[in-house]
C-alpha cells in the first residue's frame, strides 16, 4: 500500500492511470472475446428454450384435447339419473337399450337399541356365514356360498356391544371377510349395525354359541335379536330385451369397452346408450396438428438460419441437436406411429410433407379416414401425446423436447454441454481476473521503483543547481 500511496510522487506523472491503462490494454481484449462466447452460449440457450417451448406448447395443446375427449368417443344417455357410461380409451358403442330393473343391495342387520354400548352382553363366539339368504325379514333359508365361515370369539373384554363391534371389524379386516360393522345412536339408544357387500350371494348369518344373551346379536333362521334392514339383491338390468343380473352396480362386463354404473332403478323406462367419435372433430385435431408443427418447421429453420450477405448466423446455425430434431419434424409426418393393422402414420392421415417441410393435408384422404377407421385417427394422436415412459417410449415430440432440455439444462448430475461451456467460461473470467491482478501489482512496483529513481535524479539535479547558483554568486 506504501507503494500505491507514494505512486508518481518522485516524477510528478500520473502513474497510477498508466498502471490501470495498461493493464486494461491487456484486459480488454480477452474480456471481449469471453463476453462474445457469453454471448453466443445465452443465444444458444434462448433459441433451445424457443425451440423446446413450441415443442412443450405442442403437446400439451395436443395432451388437453386428448383430455378433453376431441378424439374419443363421447358417451350419449338418454337419463343419465338412471345410470352413467364410461368408456376405455378408443371403444365406440353402438345404440343400445338398458332397462335398470333392481339395483344391487348390501345385507344390512341391525340390533335393538341399548341405552349403554359398553354394558356386557354376554360372552362365547359368532360364527358367520356367508351365501344367499332368503326372505325379505327373518331368515327363512340359507344357501352357503364357497367363502369360508368367520368366527369371532367374545371373551371378557369384548363382551359389550362396543367390543363386539370391534371383534367383527377386526375379525373380518385380518380375514378379508366382506362384512363391516358399527355403532349407530339416535333417540332411541345405539345400535349395532352389519353390513355385507352387494349381491344377493353376500348375504350371511350369523349364529351364536355360548352365553345365551349373546344371541341378542345373532342373525339365524328361526332366531336372533338381530334385524334384516336390507336384503342383499343383485342388479337387474334388461339389455336390448335380455335380462342380465349382476351382484354389484358397477358393471364392466356388460358392453365391451364400455363401464356401467348404475344410479337408480327405473323399470319400466328403457334408457338408450351409445358413444360415437365426431368425424368433423378429429379432422379439425389433425389439421391443426399439421399447422401446428408446419410452425415448428419453420421456428427451427429461422432458428438455425446461416448467415447471407454478409449477416450473422442465427443462434443454432451450427447446433448439431438443432439440426438433428428439425430433421425429425420434417420426417415426422412418415414415422410409423402405433402398431397394428390401418393408418399407423400421420401421411395415412392426409399429412403431406412439402419440400421446404411445412405440413399440408389432403382433405380428400383425411375426409375418408375419418369416416371409414376414426379409431386409427385417435390412436395416432393419441400416440403423439403421450407422455414419455421409463425407457424412452412415448411421444417422438415429447422425447424431441426432452433432448432440447438436456442439452439445454443437462441430466441429474451430469451438466450438458452448455454447462460445461459456462462453467469454463466462469473459470476463464476468474483467471483472467487473477492474471491482470497480479500484472497490475508488478507494473505498480516497476513504476514505483522508476518513479523513486526519478524523484532522486530529480533531487540531485535541485542540488546541483543550488550550488552552481551559490558559485556564480561567489564570484
């Protein structure tokens, strides 16, 4: 710092501003060429990220039509307060009749009310059993069915309705029994209530041994305290005039591709159920699928643009993974899509690839696509939404975006190339940093040790002088 504080004092120069304007001299050059690489790698960047965001803005238009149903069969009831239709993906559904005669019930038991849910009842074992039980309040005949009895056994601690309860619950749930209970309290008291699963096969006794009290919570023929609130039903349903009965509401083997639930009885009243695709939606899907990447066509070549008459080269000029991916879009429209028999690629669509490789389509070949095997037409955009499996499978435009953000942004611990390139762009900014540092501190100290030489040559020449004025006055 002496140093510094004494700079240009001998000599009478400023050698401060000569030190940092040569050290500046050898900054600038090289400062200028890491700012341009900045520069270049920022546009490199910026024009991934335009290339990938249309690629993005692509799929997830295509992936929220899909969603929307554009391309799927849309189910058609007539009441939908009977039942409701859900499709599998791609299944149509011709018109068809469904007259919801019964639905399906849970046996439901329930016992008379008790002040006091904890006061003992009685000890021994329940033993339930499962199968069809017939009438509609006591039990007037049991057919087993080929599920193994549950029995519970009632000891001290359980004894109460609140512990029988639990000895049910735990039972069934260690058992995967279907039959769950609980307390239900009203004015009256509180009661314990059982419950099965639906279907008239779901039904079940339940028979008592031990204190005679305990039967209180039974269910047998001929005995028990227990009540038949609900008689465990299946569900009836007449289809296109045929009967079909079902032991649950939720029917999936009824209508191929096609998942009933039923909502409500209603015999008598036939609803009309169907689910067809529209033809003038799935054509508007591919049209716009076709504009939509003839944009990206032309966003990659802008993007990649060489430079004419004497004009810069665009940001992807040389960028191989650029080149590669506007390759692929162009190529895009022949790529075999899905498997299976019928149009598997977009150019089966109407999709026409043009020489500079924007997308046309051929309406007359679209038109008959659509109409003659609109399942094709939907698998083909669904194909080109989907999302991007575990081994790479998965939409190619999705897997294009996915190379655009690796190259842009790397992998999980594996920095992509642009990383790599700014990192060492950072470390050539700090050696640099470094480097100038020290050239200014051995500049300052040369300067310093001429500028002292100077201030002593000075001195010297003050003395001199001094005393030849001191002679010539002598004289």
């Amino acid at each position: 710092m002496e140093v510094l504080r004494t700079l240009g004092a001998g000599s009478g120069l400023d050698t401060k501003a000569i030190v940092k304007a040569l050290v500046e001299a050898q900054r600038e050059p090289v400062r200028k060429l890491l700012d341009a690489r900045a520069e270049r790698i920022a546009a490199r960047l910026s024009a991934l990220g335009q290339f990938r965001a249309g690629l993005d803005g692509l799929v997830a238009a295509l992936a929220q039509r899909v969603n929307a149903g554009a391309v799927s069969p849309q189910p058609r009831i007539s009441d939908p307060t009977v039942l409701s239709l859900a499709l599998d993906p791609g299944a149509a559904l011709p018109e068809r009749s469904v007259e919801v005669r019964e639905l399906a019930t849970a046996q439901v038991l329930a016992s008379a009310p008790v002040a006091d849910a904890t006061a003992a009842i009685g000890q021994g074992t329940l033993t339930i059993r499962f199968g069809t039980v017939a009438g509609a309040g006591p039990a007037e005949g049991f057919t087993p069915a080929s599920r193994p009895d549950l029995v519970i056994t009632i000891g001290p601690e359980r004894s109460s309705l609140a512990g029988i309860r639990d000895a049910i619950d735990t039972a069934a749930r260690q058992a995967g029994a279907p039959v769950r209970a609980e307390l239900v309290t009203d004015d009256a008291g509180t009661r314990l209530v059982i419950r099965g699963e639906t279907g008239a096969a779901q039904g079940f006794l339940i028979e008592a041994a031990g204190d005679p009290t305990l039967d209180a919570v039974a269910f047998a023929i001929g005995s028990g305290g227990l009540t038949r609130t609900v008689v465990a039903r299946d569900a009836e349903i007449r289809l296109d005039g045929v009967t079909l009965k079902r032991p649950t509401n939720n029917l999936t083997d009824v209508l191929p591709g096609a998942r009933l639930t039923l909502l409500r009885a209603a015999p008598g009243t036939p609803v009309r159920v169907s689910a067809a695709r529209q033809a003038s939606e799935l054509a508007q899907v591919v049209r716009d699928v076709a504009g939509a990447l003839s944009q990206l066509v032309a966003l990659g070549a802008e993007l990649r643009r060489g430079g004419q008459d004497g004009g810069s080269a665009a940001a992807l000029a040389a960028d191989s993974t650029a080149r590669r991916i506007a390759t692929d879009l162009t190529t895009l429209s022949t790529r075999r899509l899905v498997d299976g028999p019928g149009p598997a690629s977009l150019a089966e669509l109407g999709v026409r690839t043009a020489r500079d490789g924007t997308l046309t389509v051929d309406e007359v070949v679209l038109a008959r696509v659509v109409t003659d095997d609109p399942a094709a037409v939907e698998r083909i955009v669904r194909a080109l939404a989907q999302p991007v499996g575990p081994g790479g499978e998965g939409s190619p435009l999705r897997r294009m975006a996915r190379t655009l953000a690796e190259v842009a942004e790397g992998r999980p611990g594996r920095p992509g190339a642009l990383q790599r390139e700014q990192a060492d762009l950072e470390r050539q900014r700090r050696l640099l940093e470094a480097r100038m540092a020290r050239t200014e501190a051995a500049l300052t100290r040369q300067f310093a040790l001429v500028d002292a030489r100077v201030g002593e040559s000075r001195r010297l020449e003050a003395a001199l002088k001094l005393q030849v004025d001191l002679w010539r006055r002598e004289r």
